[in-house]
C-alpha cells in the first residue's frame, strides 16, 4: 500500500493551480490549462484512493482512461471555439467585449 500524503499534496497543489489559473487567467487558452489542471487533481486523486482499496478491479484504474479520452475530446472542441473566435475577433482575451451587440 502507497502512503496517501504525496499523491493528496500533489491534487491539491493541480487543483490549487487549475483553480488560481482559471480566476485569473484572461487568456482562453489558459483557461482551458486551468480546467485540465483541475480535471488532473481529481483523476490523481481518484487514482491514488482506488490504490489503496482492497478491490485491485475498482473502476478507479479504469474510469481515469475514460476522463482522459474525454479531456482530450474536450481540449479539440475548445480549441476549435477558440480559434474560430480569434479569426473572428482577432484576439482571444476574454476581458475585452467583442464590439457587437447581442
């Protein structure tokens, strides 16, 4: 069994990061690295909790390759929202008003 102290500081520290990224980040595409820092605390931490389980068929070594198939569709559709906007906009800073009127 793996001592939990190490992986528990490393999600905190992915999901402290995620989370400082996203509120402070004006940038899109750093907001999207915020969102996968936080979706990278939890699969560490539901990997790390499935470790020490006595069951070693648990779906916590199963789930986490279905989340990263899922992030990974997730990022191409992000970028591709991002990209469209800045063809249209020619700039992806979110704090800034596109200039129309909805």
């Amino acid at each position: 069994m793996i001592h939990l102290t190490g992986p528990y500081l490393l999600a905190a520290a992915l999901v402290g990061l995620g989370a400082f990224g996203i509120t402070v980040r004006r940038n899109a595409v750093l907001l999207l690295v915020g969102v996968e820092l936080v979706l990278s605390g939890s699969l560490v931490l539901l990997v790390a909790t499935q470790a020490t389980g006595g069951d070693r068929w648990a779906a916590g070594s199963v789930l986490p390759l279905f989340v990263i198939t899922i992030a990974a569709a997730e990022v191409v559709v992000a970028l591709a929202v991002i990209l469209t906007a800045y063809r249209h906009r020619a700039r992806i800073d979110l704090a800034e008003p596109s200039g129309e009127a909805p």
